[in-house]
C-alpha cells in the first residue's frame, strides 16, 4: 500500500527552504514509498519568489510529489497537514546569540500552535528549525494545548556535526562514530557528550585520549559552528540546516538501527531530572514505530556541570517568555 503525507513548511521561500523541498519531494525525509503533498507557508511579500520554488518544483517531475499548496494563510497552509516544519522566522546575524531572536520570532510560535491545534490532521507533528528552536517549540506547543508528545525541535544539525569533528580528529570514517547525544538547547550551551558517544564502539573519549581537547576545542566547535558559518559565508547555514531536518525528521519516522541513538529536542517528562514540558535535547531511539528517551546513561562531575548550564539556560528562557507574555 502506498502512504502519504501532507506535509506543511513554513518560510518555504527562504534559504533552508529552497534546499529542503526538492529533499522532501524525492522521497528522502519520508521513505521511497510515501508520496507526499506539499503545502507551503510565505509572507505575502515572499509569495512571488514562492511561485518561482513551485515552477522549479514541478520542473523535476518528482514521482512521489502529487501536489503543491502555496499561501499566505496558515489554516490553508496547516490543513490537515500531518507534519509541519516550522522554518519561517528571521535567522541572527554575525555577533548575535540565537536566544536574541526570541523578542523577533517568538510571536510567530503562539498563533502557529494555535492553528496546528485547529487545522492540522488528528495525528500531525510540529518539527521547530527557527530559532531558537527550543523555546519556540515550547511557545508552540504552550498555545495549541496538544498533548506534548507531538512536539519537536532540532539538534540534528549538532549532532552531524560533533559525530564530523570527531570522525575527523580520530581519523576514521564519520559511520564509525555512534550515540552521539546533544543534550539540552541548540545553542552555545548545549553539551555534545563525548564520552557516552562510540568510536568504533568504543568510548569516544578513551578512543581519542585527549581529554583536554574535548573538554575545550571539540565542545566550543559544536556550540559556536552555526556563527563560524554566518561570520564566513555572510548568511546561516542553509543546506546542511536542509539536510539535518531531512534526517531528524526520518529518525522519527524509520525505526532506529540496533544499539544507535540519535539527539532530538522534546517535551522533557521529567528524564534525568530535567522539569517537566521543557523542550530538551535527549538521546532518542525509535523501537517498532515508538519514540523513547533512551535513560541510565550517566554524566561524570564535568558532564553534570554542562548538562546543569544547558538546562538553566533553558529554564530562563522560559521564564523570558513568560515575563513576555508570549506564553
Ligand atoms: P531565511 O531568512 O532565508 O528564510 C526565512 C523565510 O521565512 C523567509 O522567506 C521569510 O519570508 C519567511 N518567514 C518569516 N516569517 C514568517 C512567518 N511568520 N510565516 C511564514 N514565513 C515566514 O532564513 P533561513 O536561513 O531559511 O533560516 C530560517 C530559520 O532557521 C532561522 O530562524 C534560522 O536561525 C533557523 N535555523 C535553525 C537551525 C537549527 O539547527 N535549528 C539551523 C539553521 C537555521
Ligand atoms: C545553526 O546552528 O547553524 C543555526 O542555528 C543558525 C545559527 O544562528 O547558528
């Protein structure tokens, strides 16, 4: 049998936007067995550019792609949409800290849950790119009063490129490096663990055997990659952005490998002492189509410090969208 999904993204003009679609329309993000629908959201000054997307679109003749929505109208846009990725917000410039963006994005998230809970399908997801991701999940998810378990945001990116440094630093293939969690906020605190992350399916850490490296050069390459991109090429990452949403939103969806975890920002329901409904970064696996925070894995005194740091951030960005009144 073959399935479907209507998929709704938002900011589809923009930058992740253009490299995102034609990924979705071949079959990538869904599997090669799932045709998809593609409604997509835009500024109404963005709609001309977006017509320009969906020319380019039907110029590839995808086989899977059986329909294209384009507007300015979230309840168009969102309608029984079975995934929406919500990408359309304003990205941080050079200097800036992601957490700045949440005066100018924030308001987009209120009304976003609030039209995900009225339009989209029964069993539709929300998977938050703009940032901050976090608490723009937790914004969205606040407003809609769905249950929280359809509620995501994305490290997907970090975890591609902290798996990347390592590969690099111990001089193997990037598929030899596995379990690599980012825990917390995807920003400059989130804490890529080294040591519960396999080389070879060995501790990466003992592997690499340079503590003073992964405690300092390995963890700030991480936290600060999305502002070396803006500073060298002038805009945000774009397509490896594309390629982790890709990605992260096929982990969700495909059963994950034997002994593999992959990192996914979600509704905390209290895992490893984390408050309830903050939207965190944990290991994740999905075992026969269910979705589980993978739990016991242990932190020594430095992983406890970061994880800690990660997590107040989190919590005063919370508290910043409460004094807002965005939630
Ligand atoms: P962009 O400026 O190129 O595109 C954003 C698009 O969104 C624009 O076309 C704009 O018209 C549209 N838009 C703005 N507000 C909207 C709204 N309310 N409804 C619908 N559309 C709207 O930006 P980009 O480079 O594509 O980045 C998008 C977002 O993704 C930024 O916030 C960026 O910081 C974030 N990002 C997150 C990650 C991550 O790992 N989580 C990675 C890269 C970028
Ligand atoms: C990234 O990590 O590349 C994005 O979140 C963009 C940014 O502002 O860093």
């Amino acid at each position: 049998m073959t399935n479907r999904v209507k998929v709704a993204v938002t900011g589809a003009a923009g930058q992740i936007g253009y490299a995102i679609l034609f990924r979705i329309a071949s079959g990538q993000m869904f599997g090669p067995d799932t045709e998809v629908e593609l409604q997509l959201l835009e500024l109404p000054q963005a709609l001309g550019a977006l017509e320009g997307v969906k020319m380019e679109l039907d110029d590839c003749a995808f086989p899977l792609l059986k329909n294209i929505v384009c507007t300015d109208k979230m309840e168009v846009a969102f309608k029984d949409a079975n995934w929406i990725l919500a990408i359309g917000a304003v990205p941080r410039k050079d200097g800036m800290e992601r957490a700045d963006l949440l005066k100018v994005n924030g308001g987009i998230f209120g009304p976003l849950g609030k039209a995900m809970a009225e339009h989209s399908a029964p069993d539709s997801k929300l998977f938050v790119v703009g940032n901050p991701c976090n608490t723009n999940c937790y914004i969205a998810m606040e407003a809609s009063g769905l249950d929280k378990s359809r509620f995501f945001a994305m490290t997907t990116l970090d975890e591609k490129r902290a798996k990347t440094q390592l590969a690099q630093k111990a001089g193997v293939d990037v598929t030899e490096v596995t379990n690599m969690t980012i825990w917390g906020n995807h920003s400059a605190t989130q804490y890529p663990d080294f040591y519960n992350a396999k080389i070879g399916g060995k501790s990466a850490a003992e592997v690499i055997g340079d503590e003073t490296y992964l405690k300092d050069e390995f963890i700030t390459t991480v936290q600060k990659r999305g502002a070396a991109i803006i500073k060298a090429r002038g805009a945000s990452s774009a397509a490896s952005a594309a390629n982790a949403c890709v990605n992260g939103v096929y982990a969700l969806t495909h059963d994950t490998p034997a002994g593999e975890t992959f990192s996914m920002c979600l509704a905390s329901k209290g895992e490893y002492g984390v408050d309830e409904g903050l939207i965190f970064s944990f290991p994740c696996r999905v075992e026969n189509g269910e979705l589980k925070v993978v739990e016991g894995q242990e932190h020594n005194e430095f992983g406890q410090e970061k994880f800690n740091a990660t997590l107040e951030e989190l919590r005063t960005e919370r508290n910043t969208v409460k004094e807002l009144g965005l939630v």
